[in-house]
C-alpha cells in the first residue's frame, strides 16, 4: 500500500517538475531527475520571495513618503486657514475704523459736506452741458477735471473749485460772443479737415459752405443744409470781418431745429413716396399743361391775327376770318339765304379748329384727381396690410401707406388745378373767336342785302 502511495507521489511530482520545466526559460538547463526538479522549484520559489519582499518594501517606502507629504499638506492648511482667520479679523478691525473715520468725518465735516456735494453735483451738471455746447469745440478738454471732481469722493480742493467757477464763467462769457477759430470739421465723406468756423454763442456754427452740428465735441456738417436763404444769411455772416452789423440767422433750441431739418424730405423724396401712381400723375399733367398753354398760345395768336384781319378788307388764308371772307367774295353773287348758307358752312369748319385738343384738356383734369384717389385707396390697403402684419405698435410701419395715400391725393389735387385754369382760359379764347366769326358772318349777310 506504502509502495503504491510513493510511486503515485513519485508520478506526480514528476508531472509537475515537467510542467514546470515546459515554462521555464530556454536558458535553463533542464532538469532530468526529480532531486533536479525540487532544486529547480526551491530555486524559483526563492526568487519569487525575493521579488515580493523587494515590492513589498517598495510599497512601505512609497506608503511613508505619501504619509509625509500629506502630513506637510495638512499643515501648509492648517497654516493658511490660521492666516485666512488673521486677515479675516484685520479686515473687520479696519472696517470698523474706517467707519469711525467715516463717522468722524462727516461730523467734521458738518454744513461743509452739503456744501461740497452741491459744488460736485454743479460739476457734474455743468459737465453734462459742456458735451453737448458748440462752445466745447473752441475749447476743448474742460469737461475732464468736472468729470474727476464730480466723481471724487473725497472733499474738492481750492484749484477745483477755482476750475468749476473758471469754467461756468467762460461758458456764461462765450454765449454772448461771435468767434471764429480753427476746428477739424468732418464732411460728407467722413474726412476730418481742419477748417475756420464761425460760432454764433452755443446756438449755431457754420463754414462758408453751411451750418455744423456738434457730436461728441465734434464738427460735422448737416446731411442737408436748411433752406429759405438760411445758407446765404450764414455766408453773409462768415465773409463780414470789419464794423457794422450784419444780419444771420441761428437755432435758439441750440441745435434742434437744425437736425429736423434732416428729417424733412425734399420735394424729389415726397414724390418718392408716391410711387408709380404719383409719376403718372405728374406726366398726365405736364402733357396736358403743355397741350393747353399750346392750346391757349395758339387761340391768342388766331385772335390777334382776325382783328388784324378785320382792319383788312384783303382775304387772307392765314386766319379762320380771312377764309370766311374768302368764301363771302366767292359767293356774294348768290342769293341772301344761299350766301347765308355758305357763310355758316364756313364759320362752322372753323370751330372745330378752334376747340381743337380742349377737349383732352379737360378729360386730363378730370383724370387726375381720379388717379390721386386711386393712389390714396392703394396707399390705405398697403396701410391696413401693415397694421394686419404688424399691429399698431409701430407707427413708422404705417407711415409708407400713408404717405402714398397723402401724396398721390396732393399731386392729383395739384395737377387738376392748372388744367383747369388753362382750359378756361383756352375754352373762353375760343368761344371769344368763335363769336367774332359769327357776328362778321352776320354783317356780311347785313352788307350783301344792303346792297342787293
């Protein structure tokens, strides 16, 4: 039994130490015995030992080194929050002396601290004026010190207050004076050019080429100069350099009337608004102002030319009297009623010479209203269609519809007036003639019966 268990062991540690043998290094010389291969495991195991003493001890050395710095981190804390309670006491004891002097302060102060937040509350008013004068681009840079002194927030100094009075005096001063100096002036295309300005008080300031307005303490010329010779009047004033008075004119709302003047439109801007029904408008006049002075020019030529031919007993075929009495000498041999005849038959071929084109003047000036109404029914369908859109919280977004509506409504207005005029004027020149014909075609009948 004994021997059976030992041959059994025997076996197994044979299969092991092959075992162990197939996974040992090539550089190992293999074992051929098992005396060999219980060396070859004891030497194995020891280096196995070995090597885990080495991690271990690697492991107890890394263990301290982070046991030390933690410790060196929790007191490098310990320290900074002893240093964030000392300056948190600090910092309450200076509050609370700071607010004492506070305290001391304001009682030492006494009607002085009114007194000086008056003076710093005149500063800053007086430098909110200064921005927007004219007076600052003569002088510019005086607000800076206002603006420190209002902003300061301990007492102002003597040469402050001297500055502040300094300042309040030379603007009172410079609003009763007309100067002219040097200033950079932008023009329309953005360029900065120092020009000569003339400045009339804070209210106005001009070139010889038009009035300025002021932005930021800077020149700059209006988008469009104002009107009614207001340009002239400043040229006028810029040229004049010796005694004597010369008339101007200038904004007394220092500058306010002068930028409404931007946002009023030009005549070639209010036509604008018209659209397409506004310039037909405007062709259906002018073609019919033309055809009617045409018109009227040419009935007052035909007058003057049959009073000249009634002074004449010559004929002529230049005016409607001289074909008549052409056509009387040709046939005042005939009897009355068939002289009458032809007299009428001529006289009626005139006519329509003479109101020749008057109708059409009077179809234009019934017209143009007609498109005016037109233009302002479209202008009010483009206004509700914006009020549809939009609503009514924006004014600006109905004001396209209604322009159209007013300015088609004023160009038809406008176009009719004059047509009309011109087709009374016209229409009565023509009838005047027409009756001259007519009376010297009855005393040519009268004379020839005379006669007969």
């Amino acid at each position: 039994m004994t021997s059976k268990i030992s041959n059994r062991l025997g076996v197994a540690l044979l299969a092991l130490g092959l075992t162990l043998v197939g996974f040992a290094p090539n550089s190992m010389a293999q074992p051929q015995t098992l005396e060999q291969v219980l060396r070859t495991m004891q030497q194995e195991r020891q280096q196995v030992d070995e090597a885990n003493r080495e991690r271990e001890q690697r492991f107890l050395e890394q263990q301290q080194n982070q046991e030390s710095e933690l410790n060196r981190v929790r007191n490098q804390v310990e320290e900074a929050e002893e240093e964030a309670s000392r300056l948190e006491s600090l910092r309450n004891e200076l509050d609370r002396e700071l607010e004492e002097l506070r305290q001391q302060l304001s009682e030492r102060q006494g009607e002085f601290g009114e007194l000086f937040g008056v003076a710093r509350a005149a500063a800053a008013d007086l430098n909110e004026n200064l921005e927007e004068s004219l007076v600052s681009t003569e002088f510019p840079g005086r607000g800076e010190d206002l603006s420190r002194m209002a902003q300061a927030g301990s007492l102002p100094t003597v040469e402050q207050l001297e500055n502040l009075w300094f300042t309040m005096m030379q603007e009172a001063t410079e609003q009763g004076r007309v100067a002219r100096y040097d200033a950079a002036v932008i023009r329309e295309d953005n360029r900065s050019v120092d020009e000569t300005v003339v400045r009339v008080g804070p209210f106005t300031a001009f070139t010889d080429e038009g009035f300025l307005t002021s932005r930021d303490g800077t020149l700059r010329y209006l988008v469009r100069q104002p009107g009614g010779g207001a340009v002239r009047a400043a040229q006028r004033v810029y040229n004049h350099d010796g005694p004597g008075v010369v008339r101007g004119k200038i904004d007394p709302s220092l500058g306010g009337l002068l930028a409404q003047v931007i946002e009023i439109p030009t005549l070639r801007e209010r036509i604008d608004q018209g659209g397409w029904i506004g310039y037909t408008i405007i062709v259906v006049a002018f073609f019919g102002i033309l055809l009617a002075v045409f018109r009227w020019l040419m009935l007052m030529i035909t007058q003057m030319k049959v009073k000249a031919q009634m002074r004449s007993s010559t004929p002529s075929e230049s005016n409607p009297l001289g074909r008549i009495m052409k056509a009387y000498e040709e046939h005042k041999g005939e009897d009355l009623e068939t002289l009458q005849l032809h007299l009428d038959d001529a006289v009626l071929k005139e006519i329509p010479k003479l109101e020749r084109g008057l109708n059409l003047v009077k179809v234009l000036a019934a017209v143009a209203p007609l498109m005016g109404l037109l233009g302002t029914v479209i202008g009010m369908i483009v206004t509700f269609q914006a009020i549809t859109l939009f609503g009514t919280g924006d004014p600006r977004l109905m004001a396209g519809g209604i322009s159209q509506a007013l300015i088609t409504t004023v160009l038809g207005l406008i176009a009719a007036v004059p047509l009309l005029l011109l087709h009374a004027f016209a229409a009565g020149a023509s009838r005047r003639l027409s009756q001259i014909l007519e009376e010297q075609s009855v005393s040519f009948v009268a004379g020839a019966g005379d006669k007969s």
